[in-house]
C-alpha cells in the first residue's frame, strides 16, 4: 500500500462518518471516523490491512515535531504524554489529508479548523482531537476478521522490512527541543492557536 492508497482508504471513512468527521469527540463518545475506518479495512486483505498500518506509522511521523507537540499540548488542555501525543496525531490523521499535512508543516493552521475552534469555545475540557481508536484502527479490523486477538502482531511483524538505519533515538521528536510551557514561544510559533486559546486556558499554573 502507498501513501496515495492510505488517504485514498482515509477519506473514505472521513465520507462515511459525515459531518462527524470535522468535529472533535466527546471524552468517553466512540469515534465516528475511527470505525468508519475499521469496516473499510475490513474491506482489504489481511496483508493490505497489515500494509495501511504501517503507512501510517510513516504518516505520523510527519507531525513528529515540538511544534506539534506544543499544538497538541495548547489544545488538550495542557496534556501531553507519549500516548497521548501518538493519539493526537493519530486524530490528525482522521482529519483528512488536507489539514494533516498543513498541520505537520505548519501546526499553528490548526487554528482554521473547525474541530479546533470548537474545541477552543467549549465551557467545558470535554472534547478533544487525539484519537486513540484510529490509532489502532488496523489491528481491530484484523482481530474482527480472524477472531484471534494476537494474529495481527504476528502479521505485522513478519511483514515488517529489515532495518538498515537505527531510528531517531527515544520516543521524542528528532529535532531541537524547546519548552513548550514557554508562552512567549507560543505567541512566536503558534500566534494563531496563542490568540485562540489563551483567554480559557494558556495560563501556566
């Protein structure tokens, strides 16, 4: 599977899950996208479902950035965990692939989207973009196809290449780290998403 496959899969189940697909979820409400996505991989082959999985790990990688990072933490309240970062872009992602990819090169045009403006008006820390059921989209796809919770594993890593190059190290992203509880950074990366969320809740405590 290509990149053009995965989007192409993507925007599928952004077209099934409807008006859904443009608003954040509600803490604790299923996601739309993410099991739209599901039954279109259940669509494909094992192997192709394996494949999607894959490209979108190389997908996300994209938005493995500290800008992103500080994007995600001004518009999930301030959380930011490895999970929770990897559900961030795996929400991203479930956006489709026009404001992913302005995202990943320009997080600060999230302050366009309309999930982010929602989420920016709330009362409430209620809503957010991470998307920890897309993330796993493929494996329960697998597992609903095969009825065997650990054979997507196995398939995944047979079908994994050799590595010939180590991976940044860690889990963080690759490039210089700034501080991201740094306002005076926000305003200077991120002016749009500073000017958007500041007035509920940019304050460091």
């Amino acid at each position: 599977m290509d990149v053009e496959e995965f989007w192409s899969v993507v925007e599928r189940a952004r077209a099934a899950a409807g008006v859904a697909a443009d608003q954040p979820r509600r803490d604790g409400q299923p996601s739309v996208v993410a099991e739209a996505l599901v039954a279109e991989l259940m669509r494909l082959p094992l192997s192709q479902i394996v494949a999607f999985d894959q490209v979108l790990d190389e997908v996300a990688d994209q938005a493995d950035t500290w800008d992103v990072c500080a994007a995600c933490w001004i518009i999930e309240y301030g959380f930011l965990s490895d999970d929770g970062f990897s559900d961030f872009q795996a929400g991203l992602v479930g956006l489709g692939r026009a404001a992913f990819e302005s995202a990943a090169r320009d997080p600060d045009s999230l302050a366009d989207h309309p999930a982010v403006r929602q989420i920016s008006a709330a009362e409430d820390r209620d809503l957010w973009i991470g998307d920890e059921a897309l993330q796993f989209a493929a494996q329960t796809a697998y597992e609903r196809l095969t009825g065997d919770d650990e054979a997507f594993w196995d398939a995944a890593e047979a079908a994994q290449p050799a590595i010939t190059t180590p991976p940044h190290p860690g889990p963080e992203p690759a490039e210089e780290h700034w501080d991201l509880s740094d306002e005076d950074e926000w305003r200077r990366r991120l002016p749009r998403l500073f000017e958007l969320f500041r007035a509920r809740r940019l304050a460091v405590q």
